[in-house]
C-alpha cells in the first residue's frame, strides 16, 4: 500500500492516447509548473462549463485555486491533464475521502471523489473517457477501489461518460445533484468499453492519413528527381481526388507554381491558406524537427516521413527519433514512418499515392503492411505482376510500409482493416512486434471475420532489425509461428507464399474440409499436385486424368462435375498446352483464354468450393483468370462510395453498379471531393461460409467474402506446391474459423484470491526490487512463492532443509515416511539420472545411508542443498511452465518432464489466457501425450486435474502482469489428481506497454 508521503513524480503515469476523432493528445500528471497552462485553460472554458464543474458562477480562479490544482501528493491526491501542443484541453483530480465525504489520508479509506472539466473545444472528443481510464488505474494503484461523483442533472455529457465506462455503479439523486459511485474494479463490460473506444479511435486515425483532401508534399526538388519530386509524381500520377501543394523553403521568393506539374508551390506551411490533412515530408533529418512544428502549428493531422537518419542509423538516431515522436504527438498528429516507403489508398474517392512505388497498384479487397520498404516494393511488383489493374485478382485496398514504425504500426492497420468493408483479406511483413499482447488479441479477432496472412523476417538472429527499438525474441520461432496460429493467423516464410495465399484467400471462398479433387490434362502433374496435397496433410482424391487433346468444353465439364459432387472441398485444376486434331481451339491460337473462359464457366455455378489452377507453359491462362471482369456496361461508376473493380455486391449496396473498364481513365481530382467515410461502428459485414455452415457463437460475425461475380477469377500458380500449398493455408483457417466460433470459455474459481494476490505482489515488488535496474526480474523466495501459488488454488508439496542428517530425520518424522531426498543444487536439480533424486525411502535408518551415499559420492551438503519431501502417488511427470516473452507475449507451456521436453523439445505452447478448450488441446497436442491417457496398456492419468491447473496457471499471470515466470516442476499426474513437487515464480515491474491496462500508444 503506498503512503502518503511517497509523492515522486510518477513518470510511468504518462501515456499519449488517441482520441475518438483520430487526433492524439498526451496525459501526464499535472505539476506546480502549470500554474500558467491552468490559468489558461480555464479562462478558455465556458461559462456553462465552469458552472458544471463548480455548481455556481466562478468566472476565474482564486490563487489558492491555483496552488490546489496544481499541487497533489500523488496518492491520496491526483491531477491528470491532457494537452496537446503542450498546452491543457482537460483535467481530471481525484480526492481520498472517508465514509462521511470528507478529505482522508488513512490508506484503509478506499473511496475517491473525482471530477472532471474539459475544454468547450474539444468536448465530444473522447477526452473525458481516456481520462477516466486513466484516473482509474492510477486510483486502483493508490489503493482506492472506488470512486464518487456528484454532476447537476443538466451535465448529461458526463453522466453519460460515467454511465457508459462499463464499471458498477449506483445512481442517486439528492438536493438537486445526481450521484454517481462505482466500483474501479474492472469488468468484462468495462474492458469490452475500452477496447471498443479504442479499436474505433485508432481505426479513425488511420482512415484520416488513407483520405486526406490535402497533401502537402515538403521537400519537392526544384530540379526532377529527389525523393521529395517522386513523391509528388506518385501523387500526380495517380489521380489523386484532393489538393496538392509543393513545399520547398528554396523555392524563389514569388514562385506559385511548379512545372510541369502544374501544382502550387510555396515555400512554407504558413503561405498555405487551406488546410493541409498530410504532409509528406522529404527532407534531410536535421530539418525534420523544424517542418513538424510548423505542420503541428498549422493543424496538419498526420505526417508522413521519408527521411532517414533515425533509428537504423545507431543510438544517436535512435534518441532523434524518439524525439521526433514526441514532437508530433504533441501536436496530435500521427506519424507514418520514419525512414518511410510510402502509404496507398486505391479508394475512387481518394486515389492516393503517397508513396516511392512508381506506379499506382490496381484497385481490390487485400490490405498490406510492410516495415520494410525493399520487400514492399517486392510485394507490389509481385501482386501487380499476377493481376495488373483495377479489379484484378491482385488489386489492393490499401497499402501501408512503415519503415522504422515510430508510431503507426501493424497494429493500428489491423484496427482499421478490421471493419473496413472494402478489405477482405490482410497481410502483414513484420520484422518486429512492438506490443505482442496487443498483437496477439487484434490479430485473433481480425482472422476472426477476415483471413490474416503474416511473414516475418528477422526471425533466427536474435535481433531486432536496425530502427526497431523493441526487446529480441527468446523462444525458437517455431513457437511464435505456433501462437500466431493459435490466434488465427496464418503464418507463411517468404514473400512468393504472402503473395499466393493472398491471391488465393482474396478471390476464393473458404473450403468446408479437407478433401481435395485434383483434374488435368498431365498425370504427372496431377500427380504433384497429388502428392503436394498429401504433404500437406490434406485428403485428395485419386487424380482425374484428361486426355492431352482434352478442349476447353472437357475442362469445362470435369470441374462441373468434381465441384457438383459431395465429396470434395476444393478443386486444384492443373493444365499444360494440349495437342490434338479437332480441337477447339489450335495451339497457340489462344488456348489459354478458352481454357480461362471454361474455367470460369463451370466454377460460377457453384461459387461455394475455392478452385485454383497449376499450368505450365500457359502464361495466358494465367493472365486471363487473374484480370478484371469486364463490366457489363461500358459507363464508369462514379462517386466515393462506388465499388470498385469487380467486387462482389454487398448488402450494404443498395444496387450493383458497373466496375470502371479498366481502360478508362482515373476520376479527375476534385478539390471538394469528400473522401470515403468510415464504416459505422459495430460488427462487421457477414461473410458466407462455406456449406455447412458452422455454427457461431452468440453475437459472432463473419465477414462477406467477396468471393464470387459473374464471370469468376481464379488464382493460378507455376508450381503444384505453392498451389496446394495456399489451399492448404486456406482449409486449416477454415478449420480455425469453424472452431473460433466456440473458442471455450476461461474458468472462474471460487477460491481464487486475486485481490489478495495483488497486495502480496506489491508488498514483494516493494522489498526485492530496491536495487534492481526497472525491468529487470526477480526471483521470490520459495516460501513468498508458495503462498503467492495458493492464491490461486496452486498448492505445492512442503520441501523441508536438510543440511545435515539429523535435520534430514526429524523433517521426515514430521512429513512421514516414506520420503524423497533431493538436491537443490542448479546443476543437480531434476537429475534423477545423476544421482541427485532418492526415492521412497522408508524409514530412519535408510535415510541416513541415503545421506550418506548421495554427500559422498556428489558433494558436501553445503554445495548439494539437500531437502526431504514426502513421496507422492506414482504418476507422469510433467512440467508446467508460464512466461513473458517480448516477441510473444505471455506463454503457457506444457511437456513431460525430462527428455520429451528438454531433449526433443516436446513442448506445446498457448497464448495466454487460456480458455478450457485450448487448454485440453494443449495436452493432447504434445508427441508424448499417448503417456498420459493409457499407452500401451499403462493406467491414464488424471487430464483433467492437470487442465484445470494450467488454467489457474494462466489466470494468476493474466490478471498480474507482474508475474512474468512461473515453473512447476516436476508436477506428477497420477490416476486420480495430481502433485506439485517443485515451483519458482520471478516478478517485474510491468512494462508501459502493457495491453493490460488503460489504452495508450506504444513508445519504443
């Protein structure tokens, strides 16, 4: 419990938040510095405003106003401000009061009184809300466990801002003042608010850098050339819809435009009458801090940054960044970048290139991030290589390359992503993952409703790539590729496997099943295709040969037939040039288009089985699937809010439109042009399953996939295994998708302490870490460990000392016999197999030889540390392990003990919390597991002991993020319950960007 007197200024109280609007702004405490910010602020507010703050006319404040605001101790008095551009848009304080409402000291009073005023300028903003969140965890970290609020009936913004948080609260109205008191604890209700609020606020702040109706390129080139004129040729060339202006401070003193572009050119922000959404900014890295201000002053809403020179150039860079980062979030921008390729909106209404690629990707349904910019431009190329134009199977909604990703990040996109109707598929280049909880709780309900692809680089170096400050990753990939998937991700190795299961996931619906119909015109290639299946896991049928003359109308009519029949899932059609006299169409004389046009044709009519091709020699079979339809009309669709390309009607449309031929010109910029507006909040569009369909769990969505129009588009590949390879990416989605609906639940357990085990946490923190450099774990004594365990329900065997025999026989008589003697020593620990485990010894006399024997033959008793234990009910031994990892987030592990785990690595890993469903897949998911249920005739063992324990395992570290190592080890499973033998837990200071408590952006 904190003091009173404890009142440092609390530095891991500051966070920078992002608004409802998108805007971000910083929330610090406040200080006897802002005794000037305050007066300010106040005299900016409303005289209605300051009458609901005060509940009478109070025009100014009184110096001893002043000094009360601006002076708290920081535990039973607390001010928070949130500012932007270094200057108060609201405050929030906090009172410590007794049961009769009057100012307390005494930590035993667990009640706050708080109260809120915000600028009349940015009320409607979500700055109430964030500063509530705020207040809470600080109040909750003080030892107040509720708060009171008294508001006048008519201030019904901040009841709502109250009422609507999700806590428990009681409503009572007297003398005229309405008021309100609820629980700080959080709820299920309360943590769905947050999340909620945030998901729309970072969703909004993304939707304002992908649709700008301003750009301002800074640093255009006055010669061709140069990152800056790129840039702006990019913009240009891809008939961006808003105003564009050139920014260079070495343009001539009366200059206004630049040619040939023909665009405005000034020479700073301030000539600029307008305002300006986006400002690119391509200057060197010294001049970086100077154009951020003067974007900040002139109300840019985000900046995205060219210029290297940061992070990846060493530590000095490093701190420039950083710098750079808390520049722009001072003014409440968002910045992109730096070190940055580049952002695309292929949107009709916006036809942004902001960007280096040198042309504008085709319209359509995939979402792609990169950190890198060299595999961005790969990625491009790749996709604009497959399908070219708008409407294409390869077209892309949006694209996002970050570079060093200061500040928006994967995860921001995938926010956005997440309910943006015009994506249907997302894939993700990441080379580091800065906030892993958060990742792993996006990414799982994104997969959710649409497919996530996911390739990482950096995986084996155990470095995080130059410009990503974030902590290296400690467990093998392989586990990290294991979690991804757990969370719905679909994890691949190289940019060729993003590429075709992107293609394949964006054109294609879901398969219901594994069983896979294979027809061509080769046996040898249908025999790949064949044996890549099997490979994969996946159950083909006995291949459907054709003859090497098979026409068009042969194709035809077999794909109709495998895809009318019960007995597959997906079809995978292979193709090589036919022979043969008679037929159709000669070779060379457009075989390719038939056999496209074909295809086509027997796949609409049953548009619920994915069918994908291989063909060899038969580049415009390929070319003729992926392309745009033609649209049925040759007039353009029109307005922001058309589909674009080929896509599927959804049932938001209230009819189809006719997709631009892509011949056709881009829409002409339009200055007045309103860009696309966010899809309203809730869930997202519905995407139809495959048949049958599975059941989903109330309240569940799925996306509408796009998936089939008249005439079809079908993914197709050079090679049988990258085929059957995305199709195989495809099944086990579906599989994860039909299982997600009904993930299982996390227990309750009536005798869990938590709260408990929250004060022992403190009150160990507070005695072991007084000399520990921040961040940095430590272990807890044995006996601190054991009591925090039974916290939890997690109760371990008593292991007594025995640093001489007679100890050794008297803690046996006092465990009884028959007893364990162990050495403690690390290099012995758990080595039966050296001698350092003695077992089921029966009595006194034993036990003395027993000493006798182990000290002699292993060492004095000061280095082995021997104890006795009590023997145990035969049973597997098994180890249970639970840790913090950066690149992973926090990790339940589970193996048998010994060899299995330590030798061959049979380890199963799951994403914490654990529901009781993952967790029973957790057990049976091991090699070893035959063990545990009765192999080869053995007794089975108690599974369902041992689930509940990884349960209560993964509770205590969720609900403390504190806890970052937990090791049971040996816990022996026998046939009815179960032992814990031996338990170590290690504590740290949580980091500040946990995605445990109030909503904040990360800083790395």
């Amino acid at each position: 419990m904190q003091k009173s007197q404890d009142h440092a200024y609390p530095t891991h109280w500051e966070a920078d938040v992002v608004l409802r609007d998108g805007g971000t702004a910083r929330i610090r405490p406040i200080t006897p510095d802002d005794a000037e910010r305050l007066v300010s602020f106040y005299e900016q507010v409303s005289d209605e405003s300051k009458y609901y703050r005060f509940f009478a006319p109070y025009p100014r404040l009184s110096d001893r106003d002043v000094h009360r605001f601006t002076h708290h101790d920081y535990v039973d008095r607390v001010g928070l401000a949130a500012t932007v551009g270094g200057e108060f848009i609201a405050t929030v304080r906090y009172d410590r009061i007794n049961d009769q409402g009057l100012s307390a000291k005494d930590p035993e009073d667990d009640q706050a009184e708080v109260a809120f005023l915000v600028q009349d300028a940015h009320q409607g903003r979500g700055v109430a809300s964030a500063l509530l969140e705020h207040i809470a965890a600080v109040a909750r970290e003080r030892g107040i466990r509720r708060f009171a609020a008294e508001v006048l009936p008519a201030n019904s913004k901040m009841i709502k801002v109250f009422t609507d948080a999700g806590y428990t609260h009681k409503r009572t109205f007297e003398d005229g003042v309405v008021r309100l008191e609820f629980d700080l604890e959080p709820t299920e209700q309360s943590m769905a608010v947050m999340r909620g609020r945030e998901q729309r606020a970072e969703a909004r702040s993304v939707q304002r850098l992908l649709t700008p109706r301003s750009v301002a390129v800074i640093g255009t080139g006055r010669a061709p050339g140069g990152v800056g004129r790129t840039a702006l040729r990019s913009l240009l060339d891809s008939g961006f819809t808003g105003r564009v202006h050139a920014v260079n401070h070495a343009f001539p003193e009366g200059m206004q435009r630049l040619d040939p572009e023909g665009v405005p050119a000034v020479r700073s922000l301030r000539e600029i009458s307008d305002p300006v959404d986006l400002a690119v900014i391509a200057v060197p890295a010294d001049s970086v801090p100077d154009v951020v201000r003067d974007c900040g002053e002139h109300g840019v809403q985000g900046v995205l940054i060219l210029s290297s020179g940061y992070a990846e150039a060493g530590p000095a860079g490093r701190e420039r960044q950083r710098d750079l980062l808390r520049q722009a979030r001072s003014y409440g921008m968002r910045l992109i970048g730096p070190n940055a390729f580049g952002l695309i909106n292929t949107a009709p209404g916006v036809r942004l290139n902001a960007s280096l690629a040198p042309q504008m990707p085709g319209a359509g349904h995939i979402g792609l991030f990169t950190q890198s910019g060299a595999i961005g431009i790969a990625l491009l190329s790749g996709l604009h290589a497959r399908g070219p134009g708008d409407g294409g199977i390869a077209g892309i909604s949006a694209f996002v390359s970050a570079g060093n990703r200061a500040d928006v990040s994967g995860n921001d996109l995938l926010q956005y992503w997440y309910e943006d109707p015009d994506t249907d598929v997302v894939i993700l280049y990441l080379e580091s993952i800065g906030n892993p909880r958060k990742f792993a709780r996006l990414a799982r309900r994104t997969a959710a409703v649409k497919p996530v692809v996911v390739a990482r680089g950096a995986r084996h170096n155990g470095t995080a790539p130059p410009g990503h400050a974030v902590p290296t990753v400690r467990v093998p990939d392989s586990t990290v590729a294991a979690l991804m998937r757990q969370a719905g991700v679909i994890r691949v190795d190289t940019v060729t496997e993003l590429i075709d299961a992107g293609l394949l996931l964006a054109s294609q619906p879901l398969p219901a099943g594994s069983r896979i119909a294979i027809l061509g015109n080769s046996e040898s290639l249908a025999l790949l295709a064949y044996d890549a299946c099997l490979t994969e896991r996946l159950r083909p049928q006995r291949p459907h040969v054709l003859t090497s003359a098979a026409t068009p109308d042969d194709f035809r009519a077999a794909l109709a037939e495998a895809l009318a029949g019960d007995g597959c899932d997906a079809v995978v059609v292979t193709a090589i040039p036919w022979v043969g006299e008679g037929a159709a169409v000669s070779p060379g004389g457009g075989e390719g288009a038939a056999l496209a046009a074909a295809l086509r044709t027997a796949a609409e009519a049953h548009p619920e089985k994915p069918v994908t091709v291989v063909h060899l020699a038969m580049n415009e079979l390929a070319e003729t699937l992926a392309a745009p339809a033609p649209a049925p009309a040759p007039a353009p669709a029109s307005g922001p809010d058309a589909p674009a390309g080929d896509r599927a009607p959804r049932p938001e449309d209230p009819a189809p439109a006719p997709a631009r031929p892509p011949e056709s010109a881009p829409p002409p910029r339009s200055p007045s042009q309103p860009a696309r507006p966010l899809s309203p909040p809730g869930p997202p569009p519905t995407l139809a399953a495959p048949q049958p369909a599975p059941a989903r769990a109330p309240g569940a969505t799925t996306p509408p996939h796009p998936r089939r129009t008249a005439p079809v588009r079908i993914p197709a590949y050079p090679a049988a295994e990258r085929a059957v390879r995305a199709l195989a990416e495809a099944v086990r989605y579906a599989a994860w998708r039909r299982e997600a609906a009904d993930p299982g639940r996390v227990p309750e357990y009536d005798d869990i302490q938590e709260a408990a085990a929250g004060a022992d946490i403190e009150r160990l923190l507070g005695r072991l870490t007084l000399d520990v450099p921040t961040g940095r774990s430590v272990p807890v004594p044995p006996e601190d460990a054991e009591a925090l365990l039974a916290r939890y329900g997690i109760h371990t065997r008593p292991v007594l000392a025995a640093p001489d025999p007679d100890t050794a026989v008297r803690a046996a008589a006092r465990l009884g016999y028959p007893v364990a003697l162990k050495t403690t020593a690390p290099h012995l620990r758990h080595r039966a197999d050296l001698g350092g485990v003695r077992l089921d010894i029966a009595g006194e006399r034993e036990l003395r030889r027993t000493y006798t024997e182990l000290t002699d033959f292993l060492g004095s008793p000061e280095e082995l540390r021997p104890v006795v234990q009590s023997m145990v009910p035969r049973g597997v031994d098994t180890v249970i392990r639970a840790a913090i990892d950066p690149a992973a987030g926090a990790v339940l592990s589970f193996g048998l003990a010994g060899a299995p785990s330590q030798l061959l690595g049979d380890i199963a890993h799951r994403l914490i919390p654990a529901t009781d469903r993952e967790v029973a897949e957790q057990i049976r998911s091991i090699r070893a597991a035959p063990l545990l249920f009765g192999w080869r005739g053995s007794q089975p063992v108690d599974t369902a002991a041992l689930a509940e324990l990884l349960l209560r395992v993964s509770r205590l570290v969720d609900d403390h993020p504190e806890v970052v190592g937990v090791d049971l080890e040996p816990v022996v499973v026998a046939a009815h319950g179960l032992s814990v033998l031996g338990a170590s837990v290690r504590l740290a200071r949580p980091p500040a960007t946990t995605d445990l408590g109030p909503r904040r952006l990360p800083v790395y």
